[in-house]
C-alpha cells in the first residue's frame, strides 16, 4: 500500500476521528500547559528551594501514576465519554486551586490530590483508546501520526504563549477590599499564574466540546482486522464473551482442533453507515489521477472469487461500519462490586499472560534511556539556559523546535513508511534520537542546545508515532485501557 492509499482509506474513516484529533489537542495544551511552568510556578510563587521542588515533583509523579493506571481500567468498564467527563471536572478545580491558591497545604491538595484524580486521568491513553476504536491496521500509523503531530502542535503553542506572556504581560495586581473573598481571590497574579488561567479556559472548552459531542464508536472494516483475530486461537474465545464483548468478531471453532479458530466478522444490528472524513466524490476531485484506479481495480477485486482475490495486489477501498462500543456496564447493568472487582482480575491475568505485553513491555523499558531527554527538554533545558544565559533567551521558543518539527514531520512520516515493517521505521530512529545529546554535551551553547533539538526531532518522529499505532495494534478488543496501561509501566521509572 502506497501513501496516496493510506489517505485515501484514513480520509474515508468517520469524520468523528477529527473530534477526538480535537480534543487530543486541547488535552496536550492542558497537559503541555501546565508541565512547561510548573517547575517555576513552584519555585518562584511559594519560595520552595530546588531540591524541594524536585521532591514535590517526583511525589506528584508517582501519585500521577498509580491514579492514571486505576483510571485507565475504568475506560474498558464504563467507555472514554464518561471517564473524559469525570476527569475534566476534577481538573477544572484543581487548575482553580493553582490559580488562586496562596498557601502550600492549597498546592498539596492540588498537585496530590485534584491533579491525580483528573489531569492523571486524561493523560494516560484516554483518547488514544478512542482513536484505535476508530481505526483499523491499515489506516492506524497515519492516524496515530496525525494525533501525534496535534499533540505537539499542542506544545508549541503552549511555548509560543509561554514566551509570549514573560515578555509582555505584567503583573495584575487584585484587591477587592477585606474579608474572606479578599482572602480567596486577592494579591498579585504574575504572568505564569495568568497562563494557568488560560490552560483553565482550555479545560473548560474541552470539557464542553465532550459534553456536547464525544461518543463511544468503534468501525471495522471486514477486510482490514487486526492482527489478534487473524493470529489468535485461544486468545479469541477468550476475549469474546456474550456479555462483554463489542459483539462484532462471530468465531466458529474446528471441534476436532479446539485451537484453530475460524472468523467470521458480521456487522451487528446496530451497525450503522459511516459519514466519512471527506466525501468519496470530494475524494475523487482532489486525488482524480490516483483516485480512479484505486476504484477500478477495487472493482476487480470485488468480482473476482476467493481463489482470485490473492492476485489483486491493492485492496478496494473500504466501506466502514461504525457502531456504539458495549463496555461492562452497559452490558451487564447488575454488575455487583466484587463482579467488577473479579473481572478487572481475570483481565488483568490474561493481558500478562498474551505474549504481546512482553513484547511493549520489553520494548518500553528498554527505551527508557532514550525516552528521557523528553525529560531533560521539558524540565532541565529551560533553568539551564534560563541561568547560564539570562532571561532574554527566548527558552520555550528554543524548546519547541522539537514540538514545531513533531508537528510538521509525522504524518509524512507514517504515510510515506506505511508499507513497511513497524520496526524497520522504529530502530533507525530509535538510533538518531538516541546520539542526539551528544551535540550539546560537545556544544553547551544556545546553538549546540538548538542542534539537540533537531536530531531528537528527526528521532522522534520516526520511531514514537510507529510505536503508539504498533502498541494499539496488539492491544485486545475491549481491553485497550488496560493494555495501555500495562504497557506505559515505565512511566515508574
């Protein structure tokens, strides 16, 4: 399959992908937004020294964690609206508190005990849960590539403002007498506190655009199945259960060999037709030269019996059927506590028992070494160049070279590299952004810190969108939340 492909079959995916391309913008300049000047704000708004600021953040980290992986088994239980709905109201208030707050036990509540309970939530897969229910094998590394480069388009902006508003925006000083709302709202609101307002606006219009518009589809495209139900015997029957499941994968068994499994994939009754991205007759104006040929020999390929349908070398462009997702609760209503309790049990068990989890979690702690420079951009670039250069560096400017390359690159990235090999795309950027420190370790100048930007942009784009489609490939139907989880365990480290 060639790139003009990939878009044809991605453009043809329902237009609600673009709702959840949406709002895996506004979350990444929530979660970018807050991340960017958290360091500071606690620094420079409460006179905590560095080392304590450290502490406080590792704490907040490992809290972050422990609620993001419980929440993450909430979205196989009761769907991505409810979970996204619930977590952006909590996080509505917890921004609240960093707004307004004055007093560490206010900072306490709101970076262990608020931000846990709703920013931890949506950062840990929520939507990239909805997006794999979206799509399919063949249409995931550019959506996955798309959804990456927004996240990051997130990210410079959130730079861009950050720089913006150190530069130009002064102090509001508030005072609106004695009293208790004196006390609540009053004192001065520097730059970094008025930024925290505009990740709260942010929040807001996300939690509005869910309320209004986020629903629990899945599509499938009888044609394109994921790897799990082409190469899984055991593994299938027991995934698909009359009450659990999304009830779309009918398996028929061979009695005399219990572990070969026929599929048949039907549409279920409530199956309905998808309203694509952009129109096939629309399709057909903007690509007329590639366009007509896909159709025709799609065509052929449809005429032609089983035995023939091998020769066609390109698949016919597909016909998507989009459904509502059934989780547990909506299934089985009268779930008891310890049912639940069971369940998320025998899941559990089963994901750590399928020989895919190894596999991202071998991958995911092994690349631990290069995944951190995410860390020492985020956290340790801007004091370093903010202290050994002064303050009239443009610092967030300077980091979001890698946000602004990770926004432009990926989707041509992954459509140009679609036809091959997951790995043969991962391991060559895995090697690039893996060298790319040594530029400012040589260099340590605002240039050789630029340098390191770059090549960790030209890593990046290559192996990280590859490896979030690669893992949402393996994760089993119905159990996404909590593969994900699973697979993000190194996030401990």
């Amino acid at each position: 399959m060639n790139a003009t492909e990939s878009i044809h079959r991605f453009l043809l995916l329902p237009s609600h992908v673009t709702l959840i391309l949406l709002l895996e913008f506004l979350n990444s300049f929530r979660s970018f937004g807050l991340r960017f000047v958290l360091y500071n704000y606690i620094t420079n708004e409460y006179g905590i020294s560095d080392t304590q600021a450290g502490a406080i953040l590792g704490i907040k980290s490992l809290v972050d964690i422990g609620f993001g992986l419980s929440g993450s088994i909430l979205v196989d239980m009761v769907g991505v609206r409810r979970v996204s709905l619930a977590a952006l109201s909590v996080a509505l208030v917890g921004r609240m508190l960093l707004i307004f707050g004055r007093s560490t036990s206010i900072l306490y509540a709101a970076l262990f005990l608020f931000s846990p309970c709703g920013d931890a939530l949506l950062s840990v897969g929520l939507y990239r849960v909805a997006l794999k229910k979206l799509t399919t094998p063949l249409t995931r590394p550019l959506a996955f590539g798309l959804s990456y480069a927004v996240s990051n388009m997130a990210g410079a902006c959130v730079a861009v403002v950050v720089d913006r508003m150190r530069k130009t925006v002064e102090d509001v000083h508030v005072d609106v007498g004695s009293g208790y709302f004196m006390d609540v709202v009053g004192g001065v609101y520097t730059p970094v506190r008025q930024f925290i307002a505009v990740t709260w606006v942010v929040l807001f219009l996300t939690f509005i655009i869910a309320y209004c518009f986020l629903e629990d589809f899945s599509v499938i495209d009888p044609e394109d199945l994921d790897e799990e139900y082409r190469n899984q015997g055991e593994s299938i029957k027991g995934i698909v259960d009359d009450d659990t499941s999304e009830k779309y994968i009918d398996v028929q068994c061979d009695v005399a060999d219990d572990n070969n499994c026929h599929l048949r994939v039907t549409t279920p009754p409530e199956g309905m037709p998808v309203e694509p991205m952009v129109d096939r007759s629309i399709l057909q104006k903007w690509f007329p030269s590639s366009y007509q040929p896909l159709h025709q020999e799609g065509e052929e390929k449809h005429n032609l019996n089983n035995s023939d349908r091998t020769r066609v070398a390109s698949r016919r462009l597909p016909h998507y059927k989009m459904f509502r997702t059934k989780y547990i609760k909506s299934v089985e209503a009268d779930t008891s506590p310890c049912k639940g309790i069971m369940h998320i049990l025998k899941q559990f068990i089963f994901i750590m028992q399928m020989r895919d989890t190894w596999k991202v979690l071998v991958f995911s702690f092994a690349s631990v070494p290069v995944v951190l420079q995410w860390t020492a951009s985020e956290i340790v670039l801007p004091p370093f160049l903010e202290r050994r250069f002064g303050e009239s560096i443009p610092i967030y400017t300077i980091q979001s070279i890698h946000m602004i390359g990770c926004l432009i690159f990926p989707p041509f990235a992954q459509a140009f590299t679609s036809a091959l090999e997951d790995f043969r795309v991962v391991m060559p950027g895995l090697w690039i952004m893996a060298i790319s420190p040594v530029f400012v370790a040589m260099l340590p100048t605002v240039g050789g810190a630029c340098i390191w930007q770059l090549f960790m942009t030209v890593g990046q784009v290559l192996w990280s969108p590859r490896q979030d489609s690669w893992t949402a490939g393996l994760a089993p139907t119905g159990m996404e939340g909590l593969f994900f989880a699973v697979g993000s365990s190194r996030a401990l480290l």
